[in-house]
C-alpha cells in the first residue's frame, strides 16, 4: 500500500535508515546533515568503482565501462598530483563541451582535494580571461576550440594546458592528454576535510561579470544524497511496486556539464547510482529519438524548450520511447501545455520539473506524477534537510499563500561567492540563502514561482510578473517560445514586452496576440510591445532566456516591435 508525503519523509530520513538526519554544526551553522554520507567525492568515485565493467559513458560511438573511466580518472589524479604538484586548494579549469574527459578531468581534481573550476564552454576570450584570473587556476583543462581562445591568458599568468582530443602543434605551455595521461597508475588518496571546498561554477548572470559559486564537499554530497532520497519516496509513495524487468536506469545528456544541472545530479548521479550517461555531441531532438530507443534511455533532464522539441517533434511516434520513466528539468515551471503534452506522450512515464539553482548544488523543490499534472504550475514541495521559507522585503516570514522571495536553508548551499565578499553577505544571511525568485507556498507545502525579484516589471504602481503573462501566452497554438520583460516608460515606468518564436511552419501577429489575451489576463499584464522572431529567443547556459538582452535590443531598435 502506498504510502503518504508524510509517512515517506519519516521512513527514509529516520533514525537507522541509510538516508538518517543528524543535527550538526557546519560552519558555526546548526543545521541537519546525513549521518553517513560519504566523507568527500573521492568517496563517491569509490563507490562507482564497483560497477567495473558495466557501461557508464557512451559518446559518439564510444562506449566506456566504469572501470576504464575509475583508471583514467587515477591516471589524471596521479599526473596532476606527481607530474604537476596540484596541491589541496589549488584550482584546475576544464573548459571544453561535453566529452568523456570532462567526466574524468572533474573526478581527478576533485578526488585529489583541488577545487574544479567550471569555465562557460560558450564563453568569449575575454570571459575566459577573467575566470581563470578570477579563480587563479594554474592548469587549465581544455579541447583544441577553448585552446585558442584562452592560450594568450594561459601565457600571461602562467597556467599550464592540457589539451583533449586534439592533434597537432599546440601553442603556450600546452601538451597533449593522449602523451601525458597514462592508464595504470594509481591514485594518490589523499585525508579530504568533508567541508573543504571542492568546485567552483561561474553563474550564469546577464549582467556584469559572472560570479563564482564555491560549493564544499559536503554540499555537493548532502544534494546528491538528497536527490536519491526523493527517488526512494516517489517509490513509496506509488501503489504498484517496482517492476523487476524496468530498464537499468539511462540518462541522456543534453545540458552542459559546466551547468549545474549536468554537473550534480546527473553525473555525479550517475558515478553515485551506477547509472548509464549518453552523451549527445549537440542537442538534436532527431537524433536523440534514435539515442533514446537504442540505450534504452530513462532519464531525459533539459530546459522546457528540449522536452517541447522532444514530444513535438514528427518523427516521435516512429520510435521507441517506452524506457522514458521522467522528462523533465530545471529552473522556472514548464508551461501548462507543456506538462499535460509530456504525460500524453510519455507513456510509462511522464513530466518532472526540478527548481534548483547553482546556489543549492541543484537541489530544490520538485514536481512528478500526479503531483505534477495536478499542479502544472507548482514546482513541489521540497524534502528534509532543506528548509524553505517566503521572507517580505523586511526579511519577515510571511502567511502561508502570501507571495514573497524565496529563501532556502540546508547544507547543499554553496558557501560563498569566490573573491566576493560583499556578493557573499547580500545572498547568504545566518545560513539562509536569498534565491532572488518571488514564489509562494499553499498549506500543503508546494511552492510556486512567480518571477524573479529582479525581473518583475512594475508598470504605473502594478507589479506584472512574468511567468503569469508568458503562461497566457504559451496556450496559443503557434508560440514556441515567449519570454516577456519590461522596457523604460516615461509614464508608466515600465511597459510590458514580449519577443515571440512562431512554432515552426506556423504565424502569429501582433494583433493576433493582443486579440487572443483579452480577457485571459487583466489589460495591463498584456504586452504592449510585441517582437516576432524567426530565430530561437536568446538564452544563457543554464537555458535562462536573456531578457535584459531582449530589452536592450528593444531601446536600442535593433529589435522590431510592434506597439499598441
């Protein structure tokens, strides 16, 4: 018989189950920890070690076993340690796309106590330029087309580079993986203190430089572990028990391993479950649909737009995609047609939403199943050790059902921003972090996100928030993609915009769009400035759409809009 939320909670994190809560103090915090979760990475790693020849990474063809990766990742522990004398603290870049040597490179730093500094793949020279300066990194870990780009830093600070998948002459202090990275040695096993710091991701802001987000050992492990506790209570929680012929659990990965979301919960994930990571060269909805019936894949984590591409996509009925058990990911909810789309089309599974943020190591409150469907617009409910209140602008608790910004407590929080004090103290107070999202919270515990604090558009004394307009808007027929932002109002303050992506074969005019929102949403959230585009809608490397971007291209009048 299933069991309820609450009945779930007190099974899996009570005392002498392997999931049990302890009260601890981490950093002059008190707070409540996992009572046996592993000590740092290195441990994680260990525990992969024992899947041997089962295949963990597949990538274009290549197909590696988990022991084949456990003695690469000794090999480039070893070459980092003895060949380069990284010592615990140090920092070691990786700056390359998705391929099996960031899985590796990421395992070796981190198992050896250096700090893995995670570089925007996308990133310009100059972006480059700062982070490893930012982070003073002194070897950077890279493939031939971030090589060039950052080769000039490299030699003006010194950084040594080792280069994947490349051949050829390399410019700077620059050798080859393939000459200096040898299978057979062994991994030098170092003491790690559970909360010393282990990885540092560059935020994803869209303005100003990026900061470093620096994450603990700990904090990496207890959102980990937290996430495999929300999987054994979604099983609780099932009246059906398990099926014994389900396939071995698959993920696809079609997010950057530089995001936190590709990072977290699905590789590390998988070193820490077993569990197959395919990894896709570029994200194709046509070629994944072949990727998912041939491995089999369960797991499919992306931003709304991939799950769209995915179960909209005219080939999607010609294969086989009875192992897909979730798909789903991260950030802000999906689009109500989004969801109901996904539960259709999935038919052994269905829709999962996750709202997390590379503050939480990923981890947040999260939507499935009927939960889900019966709350399209909720990002659930979260799970013990984090704790989430709504705070108003005095940095009060406000009534449940009241919106306010959302604050999250827990020991899978980074612990701070690299070098930046001051960015420190304004997100993180006694402990709590400031997620910078308005949102709400009903009796039951589901929360629902209404904007960004920052992002709200306060038009002549009424706050409009954003996901509410582009929920309207996403039920047209012929939208694709919606993002709506303020624009400068002498009157008013701000006026409300939106850019628009046509589904493909399909048109929407302004007028159209004016027409189908009257009366779905009161006339002052409706846009007043309209953009249609024939291109995707910018977004950032967590999936974000690059609103302030948008808004600049609007005053600027490089962008076409038509008014009302």
């Amino acid at each position: 018989m299933a069991m309820t939320w609450e009945q779930s909670i007190g099974a899996v994190f009570g005392a002498g189950s392997p999931l049990e809560l302890v009260d601890a103090n981490v950093r002059g915090v008190d707070m409540r920890v996992f009572k046996n979760a592993p000590q740092h990475l290195g441990q994680v790693f260990d525990i992969a070690r024992a899947h041997g020849d089962k295949t963990f990474l597949v990538y274009e063809g290549e197909r590696i076993s988990f022991a084949d990766v456990m003695a690469r990742v000794d090999a480039v522990a070893d070459l980092l340690v003895n060949g380069y004398k990284v010592k615990q603290g140090d920092r070691v870049a990786i700056a390359m796309r998705n391929y099996p040597e960031w899985v590796m490179s990421f395992a070796a730093i981190t198992s050896i106590g250096a700090i893995s500094v995670s570089m925007n793949s996308w990133w310009s020279a100059d972006e480059i330029d700062y982070a490893l300066e930012d982070s003073g990194s002194s070897i950077l870990i890279t493939d031939i087309e971030r090589h060039a780009l950052a080769t000039p830093t490299c030699e003006r600070l010194g950084i040594k580079q080792i280069v994947v998948r490349a051949s050829g002459a390399l410019s700077g202090d620059s050798v080859h993986w393939s000459d200096v990275v040898k299978v057979g040695a062994s991994h030098p096993r170092p003491e790690i203190d559970t909360d010393s710091d282990a990885t540092i991701l560059y935020t994803s802001g869209t303005t100003g430089r990026p900061k470093g987000a620096v994450s603990t050992h700990r904090a990496i492990i207890s959102a980990l572990m937290t996430f495999a506790a929300r999987g054994t209570i979604d099983g609780l929680r099932k009246d059906t028990p398990p099926d014994p012929n389900a396939p071995a659990t698959a993920f696809i990965l079609i997010v950057p391993l530089f995001h936190v979301t590709g990072c977290v919960p699905v590789m590390l994930g998988c070193f820490l479950t077993g569990a197959k990571l395919v990894i896709m060269y570029k994200w194709d909805a046509g070629k994944a649909l072949p990727i998912i019936q041939e491995e089999g894949i369960t797991n499919f984590v992306g931003v709304p737009t991939q799950s769209w591409d995915l179960v909209n996509h005219p080939d999607f009925a010609k294969f086989d995609t009875s192992s897909l058990r979730a798909v789903g990911g991260g950030g802000a909810p999906a689009p109500a047609a989004l969801v109901d789309k996904v539960a259709k089309s999935v038919k052994n599974g269905g829709p999962q939403l996750g709202y997390g943020m590379t503050e939480t190591n990923a981890f947040g409150p999260g939507n499935n199943g009927k939960d889900y469907t019966d709350r399209p617009t909720s990002t659930g409910r979260t799970l013990p050790p984090m704790t989430i209140q709504i705070r108003d602008e005095n940095l009060r608790e406000v009534p449940t059902g009241e919106r306010g910004e959302v604050w999250f407590f827990g020991p899978m929080l980074i612990r701070g921003y690299w070098n930046k004090p001051e960015a420190t103290a304004e997100t993180i107070v006694d402990g709590w972090l400031r997620s910078g999202d308005v949102g709400r919270l009903d009796d039951e515990g589901f929360l629902y996100i209404e904007d960004r604090v920052k992002d709200m558009i306060l038009r002549a004394g009424e706050n409009v928030y954003s996901a509410e307009v582009e929920g309207a808007i996403y039920e047209h027929p012929a939208v694709h993609e919606a993002a709506v932002f303020g624009v400068p109002h002498e009157r008013m303050g701000e006026e409300v915009a939106v850019a628009i992506k046509p589904n493909d074969g399909m048109s929407i005019s302004a007028e159209e769009l004016w027409e189908f929102l009257a009366g779905k949403i009161a006339a002052f959230k409706v846009p007043s400035k309209v953009a249609v585009m024939n291109e995707p809608l910018p977004r950032n490397a967590a999936g974000k759409f690059l609103k302030r971007e948008l808004q600049q291209w609007v005053v600027d009048g490089k962008l076409a809009v038509t008014s009302r």
